[in-house]
C-alpha cells in the first residue's frame, strides 16, 4: 500500500491539536504553598489525544507529616489513607514517565506544575521543561460572564456537561478538567486557534487593531506620571500610573498585556494624555483622585471613595452603634472609614460580643422605663438600660470604654473575646472560636488603620526627603494627610532651597475637610519607606502607644476574608520625631 503525500494547510504548520497527546494533571496537598513546607498527598493524571484516553494514572502519596484537618474535610483524605501510601521519591519519577512527550495541561496550572516542579527540585530531577496549557485561563479567555459567573473547575464541569464532576480528588478532578479541556477546544475551533503553537498563545493575542494604535505611546514622557486613555468624546476610559509612562503605555498594544477588558478598551480610545510627576508617589496619589472625579469605565478599584462606611455611636442618653454612610461634626463618636458595609457590620458584632451595649434602635429616656428587656438582656448580651438594668452612669463608662478603643487602646474590647476563644477551644468548638478570631483581627485593623490615617492627618504641614537612587532627593509636602506638593532635588542641587520653594507653592488645604484614606494610606507607605527622612514637622507624627499597630498578632494574620485589599504593613506604635536630618 502507498502512502500518499498531504499538503498541511497554513493552520497545520504547527502540531495540530487533534494530534497533540495531552496529560492532564491534577494534584491534592496539604496546603497551598509549594515552597513552604506543605506537600502532595495525591496525584492523578488522565493521558488523551484526539478525543480518546489513552491511560489514566492515580496514587495516593505519603506527605510523611500530618494533614490540616480542615483539608481533610475538604479532600476526604486522611493520615490513615496516606500511612501505606508510596513516598514522592516513587511517585515522581512515575508520573513524569507516564507524562513524558506529552502537553501537561492543570486547571490553575501554576499550582499543580509548582508542586510538581518542587518535588523535582527536592529530588534533584532536572524538570523536562513540558508545555503547560491552563485551562482556567483559556476559560477566562474565551466564555463570558453571561455565559458563567467565574471560571472555577467547579463551575466548568457542568457548563461543558463533564462526564466526571469535581470531588476534589485528584482523578476525578483531572478527568473533570478532559471534558472542560475539550468543550473549550472546540470553541477555539471556531477562533481560529487550530494548533499546539495558536493554543499556548491565545492568552496573548492582540488584534491588528491594537497593534495599529501603538504611535499613541510615542509622544508620552518616559518618567513617573499619570497616563489616561481617552475616547472619541474625551471621556477618561481608563487612569493608571506607571514610573516609565511610555513604555507602560506601549504594553497596552503588545502581547504582554492579556487582560480581555484592556483590549476592549484600547479598541474604545482615540488618545492617550500623560501628566508628568516629580516622583512615583504624586503619580500615585494624582492617579487616585482622577478615578474619584471621573469614574473611568475600566478602573475597577478607588473609584467610589464617598460609599466608604463608619461605625458611630450615637448621640442619645444610651448610645447605640449605628453603621452609616457620612461622617458629620455632630458630636458623635466615628470608627472608620471602612471599606464595606460587611466589614462594618462585622466589627459592629464583635463590639456587641465584648460589651453589653443596647442593640435595639428604640429612643430610651433617662427618666423612664420604656419596655421590658429583650431576649438580650436574658442571656446577658445587653446591660437593658430600658428597664434600668444599667444606670446612666454605668452605660455611659461601657461607652467611653468603646470610644477610647477606637483611638487608643483598643485591649478592653479584645481582651474579653480573647478569653472567650479560650473557652470554646478547650470545649472543641473550634469553629466557633475561629469566627470569633476572624472578627477580633477584624476589629483590629479597623482601629489600627483608622489611627494611622489621624496620626498623619493630624499634622498640619510634615514635609519629607528620601534618595532617588541617583543622588538627588524626592520630595513632599503634606498638609492634614494630603499631599499638598511634590518636587524633586536632581543630584548637585540643594534640596533645602528647594524646599522652601515648594512650601512657598504648595496647595493650601482645608483640615476640617478629611483627606481621601487611600490618599493619606500611599503617603504613608512613601514615608515608611527605608531612607526617608523627615525634614519638617509642624506637630508631633505620633501613634497611641497602646494603640491597636502594637496588636502583631493579628495584624499579621492571613488575608483579612472581610477587607481582602486591607494594607498590612508594618505599623508606627510610637511617636516619630521630626527632626531635620537633611543635608545639602
């Protein structure tokens, strides 16, 4: 029999996907950090290519430690179920034979292949460099959010009516992950996308359309400043920040920006303006009040500063808490700003926990008994002022007790909840004793952040230098937590008469109007920095020394589930001095 020669057409020239053999793979761990002690616990593996499987590979592995009982819940697989299981020693070089040839394909590809790339490297086994195709990101690529809501593999899998649902074990996982590999071929069929080469490259494709806009970059400066894509209208579609404005900009129009919104909206601009800064951190702060005063379609994070929350106590002869939307001079006690409405709420009720304060929103009088105590009162969550359980006297120390947490020492409302945590961890009821933690570090950073914003905010005018890196000198004009001027010292210049140039020209700002908290939060982190140095100060930069920065404990715990944008930085818990330590 002959065989007969085939012209590939263009779309062939690479490895055809219909050809190509895929492994993919998916793991179970103990945690979630490849380089940080934890360890898999069990792999497997389904072999395809063309629609067909060619062979399937499971084992359980011995993590040789202990398994967070919380991913046992989750995996179902135990110390027991591991005990007799094979080590990685074996289990590796297995797999990466079953593997070898193959295109490896993981949902949240990063995770898997980074386990598996930290086993070899304990191993000392060179990695064979494989191909890797991320189907979570393919997905983010190709459907909508009308079509799903995110792209988890757990969303996935029904969406393409997997065979095989997502158990969180590895095999049925992996043989999940084929069908939703699969159903997203085939919508890339009808893109276009035919080969290995087109596959592993969609995640960067850029249109002609954008390329062709790249002479927008040309004109802009190659410094620290703010840049803004314009519309036909000259409506702002999008601000960002950059220290190298042009060659930021030039990304926008390259594969090295794959984000699918930023692609709509470099199809959507006619222009792009620069505003150019002395320094990174006026950039910062100028691109933060442009989203607040324009909104730009594609700016997802600052752009609605005014529906921060505040916690208040109100001004009534037994005060409540009460979450609301504006701070006003009425007299009243505020903890904020906060961030959500949810966040509020959860410091709300781990207040309530610690202290007995009334919850209900009835206007009690000093001089008469209103009603009868609430179903609070009898389980001893409320002091029942309403029917003269607590006198005024009394009520009003629990009050000041709070109002005194808020900006200072915020120990008297911790301290109850922590020994309250206590108890349920020696009664096993260690959910329960975790809710409460969560709303402690919650309480916490809500103080901590809010006395770190009036530290600053309550200095009139602090002015600050620190090194450009090249010999000069960066520098700031704060005035009441706003950033009132920026200026830069090249080298060779004298940084104090340019000092004094730019208190001369700097904004005059109004204290009784609060700064933006984003606004005072990037100042801060400017003046954190190593190096900095304080040049002028019209009053005190001083913390509560028994504020809630000196709470490390909870301030450096994991990503806060309530305020996931929360800064975490190291906290000022003493006063700083301003004392001028700069030279010409």
């Amino acid at each position: 029999m002959t065989s007969v020669a085939q012209q590939l057409s263009l779309d062939e020239l690479g490895e055809p996907l219909r050809t190509t053999t895929f492994v993919v793979v998916d793991l179970e761990t103990t945690g979630g950090s490849a380089g940080g002690g934890d360890a898999i616990t069990e792999v497997g593996a389904v072999k395809v290519c063309g629609g067909e499987v060619l062979g399937e590979f499971q084992t359980l592995v011995n993590p040789e430690m202990a398994i967070n009982p919380f991913v046992s819940v989750l995996t179902g697989i135990t110390d027991s179920m591991v005990a007799t299981a094979p080590s990685i020693t074996t289990v590796v070089p297995s797999f990466l034979e079953f593997a070898r040839g193959a295109v490896l394909v993981a949902h949240n590809a990063p995770f898997d292949v980074g386990f598996l790339k930290s086993a070899c490297l304990q191993l000392a086994i060179a990695w064979p460099g494989f191909a890797v195709v991320d189907t979570a990101v393919l997905a983010r690529r190709v459907l909508t959010r009308d079509e799903v809501p995110n792209c988890k593999l757990a969303t996935l899998a029904p969406f393409f009516h997997a065979a095989t649902m997502p158990t969180h074990r590895a095999l049925d996982d992996a043989r999940a992950t084929v069908d939703v590999l699969h159903g997203l071929i085939a919508r890339l069929g009808n893109l276009g996308v035919h080969s290995l080469p087109e596959l592993r490259s969609f995640t960067s494709q850029v249109s002609e359309a954008q390329r062709r806009k790249r002479h927008l970059a040309d004109p802009l400066p190659i410094g620290p400043g703010v840049y803004i894509f314009r519309d036909p209208q000259g409506r702002p579609l999008y601000v960002g920040t950059s220290r190298n404005v042009r060659s930021r900009v030039r990304q926008y129009f390259v594969a090295s920006e794959t984000r699918s919104r930023m692609g709509e909206m470099v199809g959507l601009a006619e222009r792009v303006d620069a505003i150019a800064c002395a320094h990174p951190l006026e950039a910062q702060v100028r691109e933060l009040r442009l989203i607040a005063a324009h909104k730009p379609r594609y700016n997802r994070r600052s752009k609605f500063p005014e529906r921060a929350v505040w916690l208040k106590l109100t001004v009534e002869p037994f005060p409540r808490l009460s979450v609301v939307r504006e701070r006003r001079s009425d007299g009243a006690a505020y903890l904020g700003p906060l961030r959500t409405q949810r966040q509020a709420e959860t410091v709300r009720d781990a207040i309530h926990d610690a202290v007995p304060l009334r919850q209900c929103s009835d206007k009690l009088s000093l001089r008469r008994v209103v009603r009868a105590a609430c179903v609070l009162a009898g389980i001893g969550r409320c002091g029942a002022p309403c029917e003269g359980g607590v006198g005024p006297e009394q009520y009003a120390a629990l009050v000041a007790l709070v109002a005194a947490a808020w900006t200072g020492d915020v120990r008297p409302l911790v301290e109850p909840l922590e020994h309250k945590i206590a108890r349920l961890a020696e009664a096993q009821r260690f959910e329960q004793a975790g809710l409460i933690r969560d709303r402690v570090a919650t309480v916490v950073r809500a103080c901590a952040r809010m006395q770190r914003l009036a530290s600053l905010q309550a200095v009139g005018e602090l002015v600050a230098a620190r090194p450009d890196g090249a010999g000069g000198w960066q520098l700031s004009v704060v005035r009441s937590g706003r950033l009132a001027a920026a200026g830069h010292a090249p080298r060779g210049v004298a940084p104090v008469p340019a000092i004094d140039a730019l208190r001369a020209t700097a904004d005059v700002v109004d204290a009784a109007h609060a700064a933006l908290a984003e606004e005072t939060e990037c100042i801060l982190r400017w003046l954190e920095e190593p190096g900095t140095r304080l040049v002028h100060a019209s009053d005190p930069w001083s913390m509560p020394a028994y504020g809630a920065g000196r709470m490390r404990s909870y301030l450096a715990t994991q990503r806060d589930p309530i305020d996931p944008f929360a800064d975490r930085r190291r906290l000022p818990v003493v006063s700083r001095p301003a004392r001028p330590r700069l030279t010409a």
